[in-house]
C-alpha cells in the first residue's frame, strides 16, 4: 500500500556518524565535525554577515563550535529546501548563536551529537 503522503528524508554522514530523517514534509539534516580555528576562518567569509560579525565577536576557543552549529543548520535548511549548497551561502541566515534562526515556513533544531561533532534538522512547518 501506497501512503497518502510522501515520505521525505536526508541523509548526513561525517568520519563515523551518520544521521538520517525520515518526515511526511521537506526535512533536511547535517552532522559535521568541528574544524581546527584555521578552518574556521577560511570559510566564515561564506556565511551570512550577521553570522560573520557574531563568529568575530567570540572568543577564539568558541568559534569552532559556534561555526558549526552555524554550519550544520544553514546546510540542513538548504537540504530541506532541495537547493543545497548551490545557494550563496551568505544569502541565508542560520544563526551562530546558541539559538538557531527560525525562516519564515521552517523548524530548524541542534540535534545531540557525539563529542566533536555538531548536528542540526530542518523540517517544514504544516
């Protein structure tokens, strides 16, 4: 029997954590590991300026986790939203924040991650 609705899902995997979500509207999920701070600042130029500034005004040892939390939200919204990481990354505000941003029409979550890792879910809202 075919469901009346159509199943969603996302897949993320990083080093040895995988992570997949299954949902009857758009979803997309992401895990990363944290970077060392040198790639921290190698792509924090890519995100969103309010991120950019937020990331800049932390302490050096916060930066890393912020940056992927950061990461790991805006590329799950991207996954939900089927445009990836085509999409200007800077064009897209996810937060770096303990908070994540909530766009118009979405839900998005830090998930609980393994130690060195950061993980995030976007779904639709109904």
């Amino acid at each position: 029997m075919i469901p009346d609705d159509p199943v969603h899902f996302s897949l993320s995997h990083a080093e040895d954590q995988v992570l997949i979500a299954l949902a009857t509207v758009p979803v997309g999920i992401d895990v990363e590991q944290i970077p060392g701070p040198t790639v921290v600042t190698e792509i924090s130029g890519a995100l969103h300026p309010a991120e950019r500034d937020a990331l800049a005004g932390m302490p050096g040892a916060q930066r890393p986790m912020s940056f992927t939390r950061c990461w790991t939200r805006k590329e799950a919204l991207l996954k939900a939203t089927g445009t990836g990481l085509n999409t200007d990354l800077s064009t897209v505000y996810s937060g770096a924040g303990r908070t994540p941003a909530q766009p118009d029409g979405w839900s998005v979550a830090d998930l609980p991650a393994a130690a060195g890792y950061a993980a995030a879910c976007a779904v639709r809202r109904q």
